[in-house]
C-alpha cells in the first residue's frame, strides 16, 4: 500500500501567536472509508489521550469533536451530513458551468440575508472581483480553483476538506496557489484537511505534518522535526531523501561507522555498543576536498546553485550530497566528502538485540544545552 502523509489544522484560530498543536491536515493519497475511520480514531488517541478532551482548550476540543463525529455536542451522535459545518473543495472543482463566478460563490448561502455582501468579501479574498460576471469556461485553471475554494469558505465552516486541489495545475502555480491558499485560510481562520500527493506541497502549506503508514499514523509533528527528528525508520525513508549506513554506539550521543565517528546533538536510550542504522541526508554530506575520506561519483544531478551527487563508499554503501554548483565533477571521480550530521538520526539495527529490546523511552532525542 502506497504510504499517505496527512497534515492537520484543527485549531482553527485566528492568525496569531498560536501553541504548537495540529492545525489543517495533509494527506499523500486517498483514504478509504476505513482507512478515514482509522484516521479518526489515530487522532482522538494522540491528541486527547482518550475518549474526552482534555482541559484546556474548549474550542480545540470542539474541532476535533466535529472532525471525529460531526458534532461539536457529542462524541456517541453523529449529525447527519448536511448539518455539519463542513466545507469541501473537490480535484475538478466542480463548479456550476450555467452560473457565473459571483452566483457560484454564493450557491451554499441563498438564502443567507447578507449573501450578496459575503459574495463580495470572498470575491476580494481570492483576488477575483474584476471577474465576478465570468462563467468558469473563460477562467483559468487557477482562478477556477480559487473560485471553488471561495465558494466553499462562503458559508464560514467549520472545517475545509480539499480534495488534491492542485493537481490539475503545472508545478510552478501550484507552488504559487499553495502559498495562496495558505494564506487565504490563515486570514479566514478556517482549519482544513488537504489531501496531496505532493510532499513539498504539504510542506508548503502546513504547520503541522502528520505521516500514514498503511491507514496509521506513524508521527504527527512539524516538518522540520518530520524532517530532522524521524520518529520511525518508516518516516525517515519516506519523507526527504537519505541513506541509512550501519554503526555502533559509543555512547548516547556518538556513533562510530565507516565514515569515523558522529557525534550529533541529541542523545539515545539505547545500551552502548548496540548496533544502529544512521541516517545521512545530503545535506549532512559536504565536500571537503582535503578530505582523507573519498567517495565515488556514480551520478549527479544539476540543481542550479548546487549539484547533487550521488556517491559511493569503499564498502559499496550508497549516500547524497549537496555540493556547490561550482565545485563540478564528472561521473566516475573521487572526491572528498565531510561529515556535518548535528541532527543525528539512529535506529536500531535491524535484527539487532537493541531493536527488540523495551527501552525506557524508545526513539527519543534531546537537543544538548
């Protein structure tokens, strides 16, 4: 089953010095009705310890209610669909082809006494008031997903499902509306739940990234810390690139391997002397041309300001690293690499005894004072 990344905004406070808590969630595929179910369940566990919130915030309390049942009164009666406060934008937008920008904005709030100024508010929230009187056939990809979210934001809910929004766009805007959008739910206060199959467009747009392995969360944390501190070997290898090569601790803070001794910034739980898997990311490789450690060029690939390099040690292990476009050399050469690995990543080996054993706090890092 492919894996799933899911990013979750379920504050849905106003922009703000804000606590560090799950806001929209970011999914990297589909969830099925059972694999949402799941999700569901996953949420309530991680982030209210249990079957009631805990004290503290009553309006966080009531999204998370609301993404679990429907409902901001009960946990045990759902509401019927049409009456909850959720939004949805879907892939192909959807919109009424026969009814022009202003008249689909305003399809959900008819009936609304104040429709036609909320019209008005969300034409000038997406930047479209200029073509208000335009039928989506004359708009643009990206205008008529801006359309479409303006539509679902009209009737204020309480939460905003997108449905891979950005697919139907080139990479250039969607970088661009992925920042827009952002921005938009930001201003509007509105938590939302966006379903994606591109990591560095959730990256982009959450604050908080959550990582499904086969409809389970694996780790709900920010991207940097998704990035830097991976909970699970599964997460590592997942999210960004990087090589895991064997070493064995020295002590809570320092691996030796076939590239010599690392020494990181955080400390382990694990016994000295187990055996571990580190993970080296491109950036923790620099080119050191002085070096005594060399490495094999077996393929690169030009990123403008940098090249990365695909390398090879004596041993046959394979890592990447970021260079300075400058410094370029053709496949086949060796060059001379360093180590700057301050974010330490290790695991336990697998089929090791440390990886089987019951540590007092598995897989947790400590930044050093």
């Amino acid at each position: 089953m492919r894996p799933r990344m899911v990013r979750a905004d379920l504050t849905g406070e106003k922009p703000q010095p804000r606590p560090a808590l799950p806001r929209p969630v970011t999914c990297a595929n589909r969830l099925s009705c059972n694999q949402f179910g799941d999700l569901r369940r996953d949420v309530r566990h991680r982030l209210l310890g249990g079957a009631q919130p805990r004290a503290g915030s009553k309006q966080q309390a009531d999204l998370l209610k609301l993404f679990i049942s429907g409902s901001m009164n009960n946990w045990n009666e759902p509401l019927a669909p049409e009456k909850r406060r959720i939004g949805m934008v879907f892939q192909d937008y959807a919109l009424f082809p026969h009814l022009t920008v202003g008249e689909n904005i305003g399809f959900g709030i008819r009936q609304h006494p104040h429709s036609q100024r909320i019209v008005r508010e969300m034409l000038e929230l997406v930047h479209l008031a200029p073509l208000s009187k335009r039928y989506p056939h004359e708009l643009s990809g990206g205008q008529q997903q801006r359309v479409a979210l303006a539509r679902a934001l009209a009737p204020e809910p309480e939460l905003l499902l997108l449905d891979e929004p950005f697919s139907n766009l080139d990479g250039d805007l969607r970088r661009r509306l992925s920042h827009e959008v952002r921005d938009i739910l930001k201003t509007r206060g509105t938590s939302a739940i966006l379903v994606t199959h591109d990591q560095e467009e959730a990256f982009a747009v959450s604050d908080q990234v959550g990582v499904l392995k086969e409809g389970r969360l694996e780790q709900w944390d920010t991207p940097f810390n998704l990035y830097h501190e991976p909970l699970t070997p599964f997460v590592a290898s997942f999210i960004g690139q990087g090589y895991f090569i064997r070493g064995q601790l020295i002590d809570p803070e320092t691996v030796q391997t076939e590239l010599g001794v690392i020494r990181g910034n955080r400390a382990y739980t694990m016994p000295a002397g187990s055996s571990v898997d580190v993970l080296l990311r491109p950036d923790d490789i620099v080119y050191s041309p002085q070096s005594a450690l060399k490495a094999l060029i077996v393929g690169k690939t030009f990123l403008g300001a940098s090249t990365l390099y695909r390398l090879q040690l004596p041993t046959g292990n394979l890592l990447e690293g970021i260079f300075p476009s400058h410094a370029d050399y053709p496949t086949g050469q060796e060059v001379g690499i360093g180590i700057a690995a301050d974010h330490l990543v290790v695991f336990p080996a697998q089929g090791s005894v440390a990886a089987h054993e019951t540590l007092p706090k598995p897989g947790v890092r400590r930044y050093r004072d």
